[in-house]
C-alpha cells in the first residue's frame, strides 16, 4: 500500500473507529445471512426473487467498496458510490426508468 493510503488510513480508524466498527458489523451480517441461509431456494418461476437476489448482491458489493474507499480516506468517492445503489441496482433491475412514476403524478 502507498504510504499516503497509510498514513489516511491510520487517521481515519482513530477519527472514526466506531462508525467504521459498525460499518464492519453490518456488512459481516449480510455475508452471513448470505452464508448462513435457512429459507428455501429461490423459485426459478419466481423472476422477481433472483432479481432481488441479484440486486441484495450487488447492493452488499458497493456497500463494502464505500466502506474501505472512506477506510483509506476517499469519502468523497464513496459518498458517489450510493447513489449507483439506490438508482442504478434498484431501478434498473426492477425495470423501472421513471415514466410511470411521472404518469402517476400527473
């Protein structure tokens, strides 16, 4: 590692330690659901349950990018990591692009 990266890295476990703790717990939680899995096996009649799956995924990947990008002290590009998520996981894979949405409004 860079010794900038380090030198950001180590400031920011001591400014934020807890919150990075917790970030740590959450994203170890989801892995375990993942691991530890006892509900039945996706319907592959269902299609909405591997798009949720795909989307779960995905959504745990960006997650765990956002958290060691602010990690070694790029919390700014990991800040533009959560709109992909909310947009771009969910939207897109749900086949939504928003014009129903503004029918709806009108």
């Amino acid at each position: 590692m860079h010794p900038y990266l380090e030198e950001a890295r180590d400031q920011v476990a001591e400014q934020y330690r807890p919150q990075l703790a917790a970030c740590d717990r959450l994203r170890d939680h989801a892995i375990a659901l993942l691991e530890n899995w006892k509900g039945r096996p996706l319907d592959p009649e269902k299609h909405e349950e591997a798009i949720l799956a795909a989307i779960f995924a995905r959504s745990l990947n960006t997650y765990w990018a956002a958290i060691e990008l602010a990690r070694v002290g790029f919390g700014e590009q990991a800040a533009m990591l959560q709109p992909i998520t909310i947009r771009g996981h969910g939207r897109r894979a749900l086949g939504f692009d928003g014009t129903r949405a503004r029918r709806r409004a009108l």
